[in-house]
C-alpha cells in the first residue's frame, strides 16, 4: 500500500494503538483513531489532538462504527490487553474480538479497505512447541479464566480469514508477543510495569509462581514498526511480531533492580491459573517476509520506559 492513506484504528487511544497512530501520522497518512477509553487513555494522543489529519472518535465498536468518507486501511487493535483487565472485562473482550471484529470487517467491505487485526501470542496458549511458529495451533483452554481473550482473538482470526476467502476482503494479521514501554498504564498490572512501579517505590517485587516462567519481551517502537511493516506487506496471513530473546520473570526482576538501582526485595505470590509456562516468538516469517526485526534489547528498552513511568507516577501523585 503507498501512504498517504486514510486509515482507521480501533483503539487507537491504547497502548500500542497511540504508538501506531504516531507512526502514521508522521509519515503523512490520515487517522481516524476509534476508542471507548476503557483501558486506553485520553492522554495518550493529547498531543495528536487537534492537528491535520488526525480525528478521535469516541465509540465502542462492538456496538457499530460508521466512517464518513473514503478508507484505504482499517486497523482493529481494539482490546483489553493485559490479563488483569481482561479478567475484569472479560465480556467486553470477547465482545470486541467478535462483534468488533465483525463490525471493523464491515466497515472495511463497505469502503473496500485493506482490513488488519491485531492478535496475539496467547492464541498459542500454554505452548507445548518452543518457540512459537505460525504454524504451531496452540494448546489452548477454551473455558479457563484466559479464555476470554484467548477465544477473542482465535475468533477474530478465524472470521478474518473467512471473510477474506468467502469475500476476497484483503486481509493481514500480526500475533503480538508481550510487548512494554512508554504508555503502559502504571497500574496496567502486566509485569514489566509492575516490576518498574514496585521498584521505584521501594516496595517489593511480586514474582508469581516461582519466576521460572518465561516470556519474550519487545520494546513497542520495534512492535509497531512491525505492526505497520505488516499492514503495508502483500502477506496474507498470521505474521508472529515479538522479540526472541527470552528471560525468566527472575531475570527480568533482576534486570528491572539493576536499571532502577532499587533494593527491593522479591515477594513470592501464587502463579495465576492458566499462566503460560514458556513463550518465544519465532521471527523468521516476519524477517523473511517483512524484513523486519527488532533492534532494541531488554535492557535498552528498560532505560527508555523507566523515566516515562517515573514521570507519570509524579504527575499521578501531584493529580491523583
Ligand atoms: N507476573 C509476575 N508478577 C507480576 C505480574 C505478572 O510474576 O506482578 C508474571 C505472570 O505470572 C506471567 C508473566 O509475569 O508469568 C507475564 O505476565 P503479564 O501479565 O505481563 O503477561 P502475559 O504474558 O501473562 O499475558
């Protein structure tokens, strides 16, 4: 696809979708950015607001979206992500990997957009395959606690791809893996934002389990590079975007104290249900096809996200 374009994004207003709309409109495309704001934040396109070629929409597209005028691209990222959030709003999330979905794939038909949809690693569930290609099918609880954005998202993917084989509807699909940084809400409960707020108040680090469980963490500059790499790609189908290095919850504690310089101690907590064991992306498709990878490293990506919470967490505690 050549930008300009005039693109829609549902949650635009959250984490990743912000970094997604910043990226798009610098490069000179138009946003139409969609949110309810019930885990994104105002603030977080604040800046945005106001200028050539970027509208806010308050709507929740579970309910229905309508866009005035032409669309080249619909980007659905809309979601509760982390699995706090989703465990409370586990109604609203499979609302808005099911009806969201169907509804943002309407609204592409109808203008005759490309259509992207954000998934994510957890479609492989308690990986039995390390690491993770697109390939593998997951080992997946369809009725556990994480089954509400687990089964959103397997949903999502699978209407996605039926629209596009049934209809022809030009389709692409990322699986996000754990992905951190500026913009993460301090009290998001995820663990790099934990870890970072537990750390800088002095208070103690709450590992669940016993921190032998592993994730691949990527710092989100290099996440949405990939995200838009992929929307602007010809591949059709899931494309795995995370960064493979992958660290225990102990070393990611560990690195966490040594970038802050806190003395926090380790407190041990019950690992929640369903936790995934053990989880890495394999990278090759999206080097192969997107040439894409990322170039930031965990501890790099710590030092950039460290002063951004520390500042919000002033601002909080000045506004709270
Ligand atoms: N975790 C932790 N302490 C916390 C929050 C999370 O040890 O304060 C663990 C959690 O049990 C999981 C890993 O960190 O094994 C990643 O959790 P997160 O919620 O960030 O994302 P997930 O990959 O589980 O969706």
């Amino acid at each position: 696809m050549m930008s300009p374009m005039r693109v829609v994004i549902t949650g635009g207003a959250g984490f990743l979708g912000s970094h997604v709309c910043d990226l798009l409109v610098a490069r000179g495309d138009e946003v139409v950015c969609v949110d309810n704001l019930c885990t994104g934040r105002q603030e977080n396109i604040a800046h945005l607001t106001g200028r050539p070629g970027f509208t806010f929409v308050a709507q929740d597209v579970s309910r229905g979206l309508e866009v005035a005028g032409p669309v080249d691209l619909v980007m659905h990222l809309a979601s509760p992500a982390s699995p706090p959030e989703y465990l409370r709003l586990a109604i609203e999330t499979l609302e808005v990997g099911s009806l969201g979905t169907m509804n943002t794939i309407r609204l592409a038909l109808e203008k005759g957009a490309r259509y992207f949809v954000a998934s994510t690693s957890e479609v492989y569930g308690d990986p039995l395959v390390h690491p993770q290609p697109e390939t593998y099918w997951g080992h997946v609880n369809s009725t556990g606690l994480r089954s509400c954005y687990d089964e959103a998202k397997r949903f999502a993917e699978a209407v996605t791809m039926a629209y596009h084989r049934q209809r022809g509807l030009d389709v692409r699909i990322s699986r996000t893996f754990n992905t951190y940084g500026p913009r993460m809400r301090p009290d998001d409960g995820r663990v790099v934002t934990n870890f970072i707020v537990q750390a800088l108040a002095g208070r103690p680090l709450t590992v669940y389990g016993d921190g032998t469980q592993t994730r691949s963490f990527c710092y989100v500059d290099d996440q949405v590079r990939g995200l838009v790499a992929l929307a602007d790609s010809d591949y059709v189908g899931p494309v795995n975007i995370g960064n493979p290095n992958e660290f225990t919850m102990l070393e990611l504690a560990q690195q966490v104290l040594a970038v802050t310089g806190s003395a926090s101690e380790l407190r041990f907590e019950p690992l929640p249900a369903d936790d995934p064991t053990q989880r890495q992306p394999d990278i090759t498709l999206a080097r192969d096809v997107l040439g894409w990878e990322p170039r930031v490293e965990l501890a790099e990506g710590l030092e950039r996200t460290i002063p951004w919470l520390a500042k919000e967490l002033a601002s909080t505690a000045r506004h709270p």
